[in-house]
C-alpha cells in the first residue's frame, strides 16, 4: 500500500494558491481514477482507491501547512506503513514553472510542509517537486506562495497535473522514470514526425541562373537579323 499525500492549505480562500499544487496533484489523481469519495480523518481529508495492481491512499492534510506532519504520522501508524511507502507533492520554489522532480530523501529546504514531516516520520519519505518558480527575493516568497495562479499559468499547470494523473500508477508500483515520461509527454509533447522533410532547398531558396554572356559582335548580331 501507498499513501500519496498532497501539502496544502485547507478552505476555499487557499485553493488556487500555488502553496496548494499538492492539494491539485492528488484532488486531479482520485478524480481521474475513480477513487472513493473524501472523507475527515487523521487531521485531514482521505480517500482510497487502486492504481494498477496497487492500493493508494490519497491524504490531504487539513492543519495548515506547517503542522502537515501530525496528519502524515497519524494516518502512516494507523495503516502500519513505513516512511519508504509515504510520497509527498508539493511546491517547489527552485524549479521552474511546469517543472516536476522525485526525489526520495534529503531535506526539507526551508519548505514548512516538509519540516513538519520530518519531524513526525523522518526524512527517508519520496517527494514529487512541482516547480512554481521564485519570485525573485526571498522577502517576496510568503506573499508569492500565498498568491492564486495566474491566468498565464493555467496552461501549463494543467499539462502538469494531467501527467501526474497519467503516470500515477507508474509511480505507485515505483517506475519513477515512466511517471516522469508521462508528465513530459504531457508538458513537453514530442513534435509531430508525419510532415515528410524537402528534399532540397525551398522554392523561394533557390537563385535563378545568370543569363549565359553575349559573345557575338555586332555585325553578326545585324547580320542575323536578316537570316
């Protein structure tokens, strides 16, 4: 079994934050997978389904972000899993918008969410990072977090979270690599191979001949215009 967990903050005023792209990862992972629906438990919002061959829950924790480990460490000692069957998805400042990394261990870098895991089930737990860029200054980075995404954004937010619903079950049996081929195919999409390539250059390409030089006199050239 796996327990998918998403980091965010709980009530409409937080829902289209970009501190809230975990909330989006596992909410678009039981929609698209027919999962049961939520229901308050552990601190949180939990539901349950399959993905492929295996059983996944999926866990919103409802403390706010800071306290998100209280609700990981409940849920994980109720099913009796271990902190190797816990994944997280969660914001990420220092990837790109669109970006998406695994990462199995390591520290929390500051992200409040992850410190709070940490200290209830240690640091050996997966992560997906999901890029949302940085502001720029890190005096700007509460405010930014805390921000809806934009109009602009939402093109390539929904290829991310339309891969991670693609490649959720890759991920679940632990082919990180197919999971990341499923997010790329959805955000980067390979070009079509069907357009057959010129042959040689383009008409408008190509330098007409120079007309062949004039090696006659100009007597001949009288004299054969009454040939």
């Amino acid at each position: 079994m796996r327990l998918f967990v998403g980091l965010g903050n709980p009530g409409g005023k937080y829902a289209g934050n970009r501190h809230n792209i975990g909330f989006m990862a596992v909410e678009r992972i039981a929609q698209d997978h027919g999962f049961a629906p939520w229901k308050g438990k552990f601190q949180g919002a939990i539901t349950e389904g399959r993905l492929g061959s295996e059983k996944v829950l999926l866990l919103r924790p409802e403390t706010f972000m800071n306290l998100s480990g209280q609700s990981v460490g409940e849920a994980m000692r109720f099913y009796k899993l271990t902190p190797e069957d816990v994944i997280v998805f969660h914001d990420e400042l220092d990837l790109a918008p669109g970006k998406c990394r695994v990462k199995h261990g390591g520290g929390h870098a500051g992200h409040n969410g992850l410190r709070s895991i940490h200290q209830h089930i240690g640091d050996t737990y997966g992560r997906v990072r999901l890029g949302i860029g940085h502001p720029g200054h890190k005096d700007a980075v509460a405010g930014y977090v805390l921000r809806d995404f934009s109009k602009a954004d939402q093109g390539w937010l929904d290829d991310v979270l339309s891969g991670i619903s693609d490649g959720a079950k890759e991920l679940a049996k632990g082919d990180n690599g197919k999971f990341m081929n499923a997010v790329a195919l959805r955000v980067a999409p390979p070009r079509s191979s069907t357009t057959p390539k010129p042959a040689g250059k383009q008409a408008h390409d190509i330098t007409p001949a120079a007309p062949a030089q004039e090696t006659r006199s100009k007597m001949q050239l009288l004299m054969d215009k009454f040939k």
